[in-house]
C-alpha cells in the first residue's frame, strides 16, 4: 500500500500526496475502492514512466 484515504461520502472528495521513490519505472499501478463491493468498479491503473 502506498497511499490511502480515509472514508468518504456521496459527493464528497479526498486528495493524496505520496513518495513515488519506491516506485519502479516502467511499471503500472493498481489502484482501487476497499470499500466492501465497490472495488469491482471502482478501480484502475497508473503508469509510472
């Protein structure tokens, strides 16, 4: 885990800001919602190049 948010609302938003020193160039990135059911859509991928 890299980075992650605290539970938000309906509307609502959160940013985050985190280190990509570990990160390998080259590489995709999985991201995704934790939260019970939602990960099936709520999610996606980023390329560090």
């Amino acid at each position: 885990m890299l980075a992650y948010t605290r539970v938000i609302g309906g509307g609502e938003s959160d940013t985050i800001t985190f280190s990509t020193a570990k990160l390998k160039k080259g590489e995709d990135y999985t991201f995704f919602c934790s939260f019970p059911g939602h990960w099936a859509i709520m999610r996606g991928k980023f390329f560090f190049g």
